[in-house]
C-alpha cells in the first residue's frame, strides 16, 4: 500500500537525529515534510546535504530539512523527541514553543521524558518507548534487525 503525502500532519520535526530519530525521519519523509532540529551545525548540513539512507530490509534514501539554529525552525504540527532521556530539557527547551497547535510524541529510552516535556510546552504529549531486542539465527545470510542507517556522522546527535 502506498500513502501520499499527508494532510493532516503537514510538517513533523525529529528532535535528535540520531540512529532511532534517523528511522522515523527517513520512513515519514515519504509521506510529510520533515524536519530535524539537531545539535551540532555540521550534523545538520550532512543532513541538508545527504539526506539519509536507509539499507537493509527497506532499502531508499529520503531528503529532509535540519537546522541547529531554532530560530531557522517553522512551527510543526508533530514533534517525536529522541533524544537521550538524560538530554530532554536541553534538546526540548529551545524549540518547545513551536508546537503550540501539534502534539509530541517522547520516543525515548528511559523514563520521565513526558513529564519534563509536558512541563516545557503547552501541548498533547505522548509516551511512546524504543527498546533494544535482537534475534539469533542460524543462517548466515538471515539479518537480525530490519534495517541500518549509513551516513556520515560525527559524534552524538
């Protein structure tokens, strides 16, 4: 099944692009326009250049928008926080009012996140969760994770 581009969330942003935002930005840049508000300037300018690539069981390469610069960012209608659970408020802070009329999902590892998100915006916040769960397989040729980010990156997101 194929979607087209949406509607109702017309604009999301990633807020850390690391390896899980990676994913969400990459999969909903087919059917959105997505943006990623990251921490260092050069991260973003690979971003803006590159795109992402996506390999694995889906393989396809998505073109996105990125800026360390909050005051470069436009207001969105979804946000999905992945930063570290430990770098909320700071990866969180200087963009919080720029979903006054969305909603925040908090993808993170960990605990409290909504709670220091819900306390920074006056928006619908969601708890989502990612964990780490792997498979062994006896065949070489299997693959254990349905996909892998590549790109080029330096340090944390």
């Amino acid at each position: 099944m194929r979607f087209g581009r949406s509607s109702l969330i017309k604009r999301v942003c990633i807020i850390g692009c690391g390896s899980i935002g990676s994913l969400y930005a990459a999969h909903l840049a087919k059917v959105t326009e997505v943006w990623a508000f990251v921490r260092r300037p050069e991260h973003a300018e690979a971003l803006n250049q590159q795109g992402l690539r996506v390999s694995g069981t889906h393989e396809f390469r998505a073109a996105l928008q990125a800026s360390h610069d909050p005051a470069k960012l436009p207001a969105f209608d979804f946000g999905i926080v992945c930063s570290k659970a430990t770098q909320t408020a700071e990866a969180v802070r200087p963009v919080a009012h720029l979903f006054k009329k969305g909603a925040i999902l908090s993808s993170q590892n960990g605990l409290g996140g909504e709670e220091i998100i819900a306390g920074l915006t006056k928006t619908l916040v969601m708890r989502g969760t990612t964990f780490m769960s792997g498979t062994r397989s006896a065949s070489p040729d299997s693959r254990p994770w349905p996909c892998r980010m590549r790109g080029r990156r330096n340090g944390p997101s």
